[in-house]
C-alpha cells in the first residue's frame, strides 16, 4: 500500500530572498499567473509590498487580514474566487498563512508560504489554527507548494518569536512520545516510522545545536529547515500526530481557558512541554530545560509562570481536552496535590535563573 502525500516543490532560504523572488520562482519552474497576496498591516505588508513589486502584483490584489477567525478565512476565499485567483501567497507570521493556506484548501487553489516570523511550524504543515465558532481548532489546509524565507527578513524579528520556534520544533520529542504509547496502547491505528523519524531528527538538530547564538545565520537555517521538515512529517503521517502531543494540548486548553491571553503558541507549548516532561520522564524534562536554559528561553517563560493557577487549570483541562488524541496525561488519574506540586516546581526551576 502506497500513501499520496503533497511536499513543497522548494524550499529557499537566502540573504535577500525577497528581493529575488521572481528569480526563486523561475528556477523551481513555479509560473504563477493570477495571485492574491494575504498579509496584514503590520511589518508584514513592507514584505509583502517587495514581492508585490518584483511579481508586478497589482495592490487590488492584495488582501489584509486580522484575526485567525474563520470568518476572516472565508472573506479570502471569496476576494480569491472572484478574482479567479490560482495562486495566494501568504507572507506574513501565522495569522497570514494560517488562513492562506486553510481558504486555498478551500477552493483548491494553490499555496505559497512567505514566512517573517520563525514561531512554528505552521509554514510548511497540512494544518491551520482557526477560531471557529470562538474556539481554536486545527484543522486541515493545503500544504505549500513553495516556501521562500528571507534571512534578513527572519533576523529582525525579536527574539520572543525565535524562542517560540525552538520551543514548537523541540516538543516534538514529546509529541513523539504520545504518537508512540497511543499506538501501543491501540488508541492510534496509524503510526508512520518515517514520520516519526524526520519530526525527531528536526527537533534534535535544534535541541543539540552548539551555538546558541539564535540570530546566527546557520542556526536560522537549521531552525526553519527544521520547522519545515516537521510540516512535512505531519504530512507523511496524515495528522498532527509527530508534532502534537499532550503538550499541545496543554497550549490549546490554555487558550480555550484565557482566550484573550497574548502568549505565542510555541511559548504556551514550551510551558506545557516541560509540566508533561516532569510528570512523564525527569530525564526528558532535564534535557528540555538544559536546552531551554541555554538559549536563555527560561526568562521569557517566566512570564506565562507567573501565574500558577493558570497554569494549573491548564494542565488539568489538557488531561481531558482530547478524547481522540491519547496521551501520557491519561495515564495518570489527575490528583490536585501532585499537579499543583509540578507546577510549583517547575515555576521554582524556572525563576531560579
């Protein structure tokens, strides 16, 4: 048996890659006829006025968004249609290619993904995050069929939304973890070793990369193959699975909790990969905190530590958030002494530097 899966045709990463976007596209043999560009009116929409102008894509083609809301997803697809668009480009963080690639997927045009933010690894994966009826759901959208990263472009951004790239790319061990004890456990019938073995090694490149310098040019590299890489895993395997486990849905119970807070999702998985690494393995747990230690990601997750009772109903709602998605919080019946007690000391480990 033979599984169809879709991959990037290119994958560029270069100095300047905004600038020389009609020369990418013509080497990867990519001619885009009729596009729509999505971004917003932040910093994004300097980028994407440089693509603009080297594609000669007219302003009344482009399209701002606000809010990943699948209302907003579904004005998209409307301007697409009716402009018979073949192609959108989304160039922006991931509100921009969230609701890009979900209202391609909608109609059945084609996507290319423009990252200026390296907080996930949404770029590259089959799956958009998206308010639906005031909850956000992931759900299924086209994969890229092209992915340009500018280096300077990713060397403005602040460190905050390197941070949360790290910290999305490294929970895939945890992930990985979960994927493999559901299938065991026969909560998950399917389980692709090739999968599992690009998310792991993406997620290890980045975890024992040496030089911690997050604004290097290998490491930004590394850092955005990486989360390329673990889109394509989640391709391969058909679901989220080698990239979302418990500590995923920690972040989506926190924010179905507190919708209106500000954390990053990669910040709230980070939190959520440490809190299910203490309970699961101590070993795991010293490993990711040593990593978190020495990119100096620790002082910003003192932010979302900072209130425990938060945290706390967190990790709790995670433990029943998903009965589809069965991971290590279902082995433990839930005790509020020794979740509170985690929670407290990874807090203490944290704010002890």
């Amino acid at each position: 048996m033979y599984n169809s899966i879709d991959v990037p045709l290119f994958i560029t990463i270069e100095k300047e890659a905004l600038f020389n976007v009609k020369r990418i596209l013509e080497k990867a043999n990519l001619f885009i006829n009729n596009p729509v560009i999505v971004t917003d009116k932040g910093k994004s929409y300097d980028y994407a006025k440089i693509v603009g102008k080297r594609l000669k894509i007219k302003n009344d083609r482009f399209i701002f968004v606000s809010d990943n809301t699948y209302e907003e997803v579904k004005r998209v697809e409307r301007f697409a249609r009716s402009l018979k668009s073949d192609f959108i480009i989304g160039i922006g963080g991931g509100k921009s290619l969230d609701i890009g690639k979900f209202a391609c997927y909608r109609y059945g045009g084609y996507f290319l993904s423009i990252p200026t933010l390296p907080s996930h690894d949404g770029i590259a994966s089959p799956v958009a995050s998206i308010m639906i009826d005031g909850k956000r759901m992931s759900v299924g959208a086209s994969m890229p069929v092209g992915i340009i990263v500018d280096i300077d472009v990713i060397k403005s951004a602040p460190k905050r939304f390197l941070y949360s790239g790290i910290m999305d790319i490294v929970s895939n061990i945890s992930a990985i973890n979960d994927w493999e004890l559901a299938y065991r456990k026969g909560y998950e019938i399917k389980y692709n070793g090739f999968s599992k073995a690009i998310a792991f090694s993406a997620a290890e490149s980045v975890l024992n990369y040496e030089d911690k310098n997050i604004y290097k040019e290998e490491f930004i590299k590394i850092l955005l193959n990486s989360l390329v890489l673990s889109g394509i895993a989640m391709e391969i395997a058909g679901s989220s699975r080698p990239a979302s486990g418990a500590e995923h849905n920690f972040s989506h119970a926190y924010d179905l909790l507190y919708p209106d807070n500000q954390f990053l999702h990669g910040e709230k998985v980070g939190a959520g990969h440490l809190l299910v690494s203490f309970l699961r393995d101590k070993n795991e747990y010293k490993k990711i905190f040593s990593c978190f230690k020495s990119f100096e990601i620790l002082e910003e997750l003192k932010n979302i530590f900072h209130d425990e009772d938060k945290i706390f109903e967190s990790l709790k709602k995670a433990k029943d958030l998903r009965k589809d998605r069965y991971s290590f919080l279902n082995e433990i019946p839930f005790d509020e002494r020794i979740f509170r007690s985690v929670v407290k000391k990874v807090k203490k480990d944290i704010f002890s530097f």
